[in-house]
C-alpha cells in the first residue's frame, strides 16, 4: 500500500492521540495504588496523636522539591511513595490536637472524602447550570438561616476571610458611590471615603482598603475596651469627626472573635450606629462566625443577623478541608451590582447550559472557580449543626481548662479575658528572648506548636483552641510540658 499525505496524516494522530490520553493504560492497577493511598492517608489521621504535632524538615527533603522540570513520566506507585516519605511527615500539622499556633481547623474524613469526590467531577463552579451551583445556593440558605440572615440573601464561597472582607469593601464602595465607580475609579470622586474597623481587628481589613483602592490611611483604627471590645464612643466620635471634616464614611467592620485573643466586638451596638450613619456594617466573622451554630455561644454574636454582609471560614471552626471561605450577603442584588459583567461568552439562555439568571462569576472577580461547595455540604449533611456546634462549643470550654490549669501556678498570668478559644498567657520574670525560645523549643520538640503574640504591649504565649479532637488530657499534656521546660 503506498503512502500518501492522508495515510501519514492518519498515522500521526494516532500516535498523538495514543500519548495524548492523560487516562492510566492500566485502570485495575491505577485503582489498586489509589485505594492502597487513601488507606495511608486514612491511617495517617486516624494515628495522628501517635506523630510529632510538626517537625524541621531536613535538607535533603527540601532539596527533593528544588530539582528541575520533570520530562519524562514516573510510575504512580513511586510518586506515592514520595509522598508518604516527603510529605506526609512534614506537613503543617494542624490535624493534631496540640496544634494551638494558629487558628487552623483540624478537617475531618469526611471532607477529605469530598475532596476527593470533587477532583473527580472536576467542575467549573464559575456559572451554567448544572449541581454544582445548586450546592452552592443550598449552603447560601444554610448560612442564612444560621446567621439569621433573609431567604433572598446572596452567598459565594472564596478562598477564605480576607478575599471576602475585600469582596465586602468592594460591595460597600459601590453602594456609597454608586455603580460608575467601576468604570471611572475613585478619582471622579468628590469625598473622601473612611472606614471604621477595632484596633483588634485582622489586618486584612487595611489591605483590603489598599486593595481597593481607597487606601488604608483611610481606615480608622477604634480603640478597644479591657475586653479587647470595639469601643462605642470613640466609634461614635470617629464618625462625627470625620463627617465634620466634609469626608464620607461608608463601612464599618466589626469583628466576631479577635486573631489575637478571640473578642467579639459589640455587633449589635455597631449595627444600631451603622443604621443611624448609614454606613454599610460589615463583620468578620473568620474566627466566630460559625460560633452561631453552638446555641451557648449564639448570644455572644447578638446584632449579626442585622449586619450588611458577613466573611466566615468553614475551613477554621467548621472544619472543612482547605480552602472554604464564604461571603454572605445581606442584599443580592447590591452584591451583584458591584461585579456583574455584560461579555459575550457569558450570555445566558432560558435553557441548555447556559441557563441562569445570577451566576457566581456575577457575585465575585472569579471566573474559574473549583466545587468548593461539596466538601462544606457533605460536612454539613453527614456530621449535622448539632454536632458542629457542639464541637465548636467543647473548644472554648477547653480554652477555659487551660486558663484554669494555669491559674493554679503561680509562674503563669493569663494576659486578656477568654471570649472564645483563645488562651493568651504571660510568664512572670521571662523576657520576650525566653518566651520566643520556648514557644519555639516546643515547635522542634514536636510535643506542642503555640505561638506568640502582643497583648497590652507584652509578648505573650498564644494557644488557639480549634480542633475537634483536642481533649483535657491533651491540654494536662500541654501544662505539664510547660512546668518541665521551665523547671
């Protein structure tokens, strides 16, 4: 048979199309390695307390993720491997219950379950119709219902609190100014723009300023109470002062549960002068928010449900597998306002794929966005508010163990109130040098990883009660680590 420009054409595709395909040649051998890894990750949490909470990663490890390019293929088995030995050791090691640096959530099997669910799908949860969007609706309308919030309130899952704080400030700076802001900048303006937020308050709030362009030199900073509060008067007197001085306030941020020690601003008292003012009432609720679903915390958070619009993080307090923020919204259609974009490719139609009135790319700057939704729904579904709840609820009561156990010795002072599930203690007669070397002797020690902060000017020793498995004996662990260490 001779050749001719179609046969050889005909054979080169079939050669591209054989490389081409990503699929495994072998499905029976590619399920056998994917169970055998889902095993080891099983047995990886289920004997987590059997593991050092972190430990230094050696040099030779962290030279194996610095080599070039990879060009040629590797069986999947071997790339397994690399990960049991190289990864799985060196992780962050928030699943461990003496991880208390930082307020990470613990995940649960069942989220990785999800994750796993969705990386199959492998669904665009940008806009079109289809499930994936309707996932995401449902835990809308759960968050609503939580947080007391309208039926018609809007909901978008982001990577986490800060993007929906900025999302939060975008929102507010449109309603202040109105849509054509969006296409004439800040510099058609007339007056001045100023926010309002805790000096406690996270420091994403000022980079979301930055961010959008308002500058956080324009972000008032309001004292705090002895509790660590929002201070009403001087909230009060910020706005008068700067009303005065012919500027424009247009957000208030209050805060449920401090990064530093856990204080819950007075929600429902900025939400009465945020209506007086005027003024959109924000709250970041990153670190409390979900505080909503353990009916003994629900009276600390008073006033959320009369907010404008809420951040929160399942990924911390409710335990949903990174990444998991959320943004609810009070107004849906102020929320779209302030990103919804007329483009050609994303028309809608009454039916097909392309059906849908408001899309999640109409509610936020993402186009390209993965099936968050799933793995916050499975949670929800499998492991039910109750049960949340009550694990929310045992942290703080945990956090009020450790407090009370180092009451009893002397060489310990507990440094700010316990709101929530934070734990901020001093060491009488230590200088920072000395509470710097232990918190970070614990860390290599891999017995424990606390952290550090600042309260009242003072370097602290900071423990973040987040996860679900941590239990009194883990905390008399703790405390009897600390009395050895110091002798």
């Amino acid at each position: 048979m001779s050749r001719t420009p179609e046969s050889d054409l005909a054979a080169g595709l079939n050669e591209i199309e054989r490389t081409a395909n990503l699929d495994p040649t072998d499905w029976d051998a590619f399920r056998q390695a994917a169970h055998q890894m889902l095993d080891d990750t099983i047995d990886h949490i289920a004997n987590v307390r059997q593991k050092p909470v972190w430990q230094p990663m050696p040099s030779q490890i962290r030279a194996r993720f610095a080599h070039p390019l990879p060009q040629d293929p590797r069986a999947l088995d071997d790339v397994l491997s690399d990960i049991r030995d190289n990864i799985f050791p060196y992780a962050t090691g928030n699943l461990h219950p003496l991880f208390m640096g930082w307020v990470h959530g613990a995940g649960t099997p069942v989220g990785m379950v999800a994750e796993m669910v969705a990386a199959g799908l492998n669904m665009n949860c940008g806009g079109r119709d289809h499930v994936g969007i309707e996932v995401e609706k449902q835990i809308t309308r759960w968050m609503s219902e939580a947080l007391g919030y309208p039926e018609a309130a809007s909901g978008l899952f982001v990577t986490g609190s800060s993007m929906a704080n900025f999302l939060a400030v975008i929102i507010a700076r449109t309603e202040a100014l109105g849509e054509n802001v969006r296409r004439d900048g800040l510099g058609a303006v007339d007056r001045q723009l100023v926010a309002y937020t805790s000096a406690q308050a996270h420091i994403c709030i000022a980079q979301a300023m930055e961010l959008s362009g308002i500058g956080s030199a324009n972000l008032r900073s309001i004292a705090v109470d002895d509790a660590g509060r929002m201070n009403m008067d001087a909230l009060r007197a910020a706005i008068a002062e700067d009303r005065a001085r012919g500027l424009q306030p247009f957000l208030v941020v209050g805060t449920a549960g401090t990064v530093n020690t856990g204080a819950v601003d007075p929600l429902a008292e900025i939400a009465g002068i945020a209506e007086a003012e005027k003024v959109w009432f924000h709250v970041d609720g990153a670190i409390g928010a979900l505080g909503m679903l353990a009916p003994t915390l629900r009276e600390l958070f008073s006033g959320i449900e009369r907010s404008a619009s809420v951040a929160l993080d399942f990924h911390k307090w409710g335990h949903v597998p990174y990444d998991a923020g959320f943004l609810l919204v009070r107004d849906s259609a102020a929320h779209k306002r302030a990103f919804a974009q007329p483009a050609a490719y994303l028309q809608r139609s009454e039916r097909g794929l392309a059906a849908g009135d408001t899309w999640p790319c109409d509610l936020g700057p993402d186009l390209s966005r993965g099936f968050r939704a799933l793995k916050t729904w499975m949670t929800i579904e499998t492991l039910g508010a109750e049960r949340m709840g009550n694990a929310i609820a045992h942290t703080c009561e945990i956090a009020r163990y450790l407090a009370a156990s180092l009451k009893r010795d002397q060489r310990f002072e507990i440094k700010a109130p316990v709101a929530l599930n934070i734990v901020c203690f001093g060491i009488r007669g230590a200088n920072d040098h000395v509470i710097r070397e232990l918190v970070l002797d614990l860390h290599e020690s891999g017995l424990a990883v606390p952290s550090w902060t600042t309260v009242d000017g003072e370097l602290a020793v900071r423990c973040a009660i987040v996860n679900h498995r941590t239990t009194k004996a883990d905390i008399d662990g703790f405390v009897k680590v600390l009395t050895e260490r110091l002798g």
